[in-house]
C-alpha cells in the first residue's frame, strides 16, 4: 500500500499523542511505501521549533523521518493543479498547504493519512484517508 503522511500524522507520532500507534505501525508494517509532501518539511521543522527544538535538533528529526520515507513527493505542476480542483470541490475553507499535501497524496495514489480537522471535509472519492481522530 502507498502512503503519504500529513504533517499532523508525523506530529501526532513524534509527540506520542492519539494516533501515534497507527503511524508506527505504518513505518513497521513490511514494505509499505511511504511518502510526505516537501511542504510538510518546513511545516514540521516550523512546529518543532514552536516545541522548543534548536536547529540542530529540528535538522535530526527531520533525517530521522525522511530516513523511514519511501521519499518526498515535489509540489509539481501535476500537484497543483490538482489542489486547485480540491479547492473547488469543497464546500468549506481549506487551507492552501492542506489542499497541497491532499493533492500529493492523490496524484501519488496513496491513501493520505491525517489528524486534522481541515482534511475531514475532503470527499473519500476524491482522496482516500486515514483520520488518526477517528
């Protein structure tokens, strides 16, 4: 199975809160492919920073991570115009680098997997998901 982590799955793992297990069992399972948005790189350095974390600490993480990934997915032409689509199809308000890391996940074809509430309002048709919430 492909996925791809929003950046609040990769908190909710690093911080050991609801969610956690579900995501290490993703990075223990055998051969899953693994995957984040390059916008989640700067989303998570930023709110591990915001934990207290220095740079270097922030920069050892983030190998950490990438080290368990099957790799990052580039916020392309292909990525973009997809969110664009994401955007009209939802009713509500979504935040621009949500819809981004959604849009990654579909144009992947991975089953994005999540703990944020902004991602609830995307069809299951449109991107098959994982709420760590529920």
């Amino acid at each position: 199975m492909v996925y791809l982590f929003d950046t609040s799955a990769l908190l909710a793992h690093y911080r050991n809160e609801p969610g956690a297990e579900q995501v290490h069992a993703l990075f223990t399972a055998e051969d899953p492919e693994l995957y984040i948005a390059s916008v989640s790189l700067p989303e998570f350095a930023r709110r591990l920073r915001d934990l207290g974390q220095d740079q270097a600490q922030i920069q050892s993480v983030l190998a950490d991570y990438r080290h368990m990934l099957s790799g990052v997915v580039a916020i392309d032409e292909a990525v973009a115009e997809a969110s664009a689509e994401l955007l009209h199809v939802v009713s509500t308000r979504l935040p621009l680098v949500d819809a981004l890391i959604a849009a990654a996940a579909r144009v992947q074809g991975a089953i994005l997997v999540h703990r944020d509430a902004h991602l609830r309002v995307i069809p299951a048709e449109w991107v098959a998901s994982i709420d760590l919430e529920a």
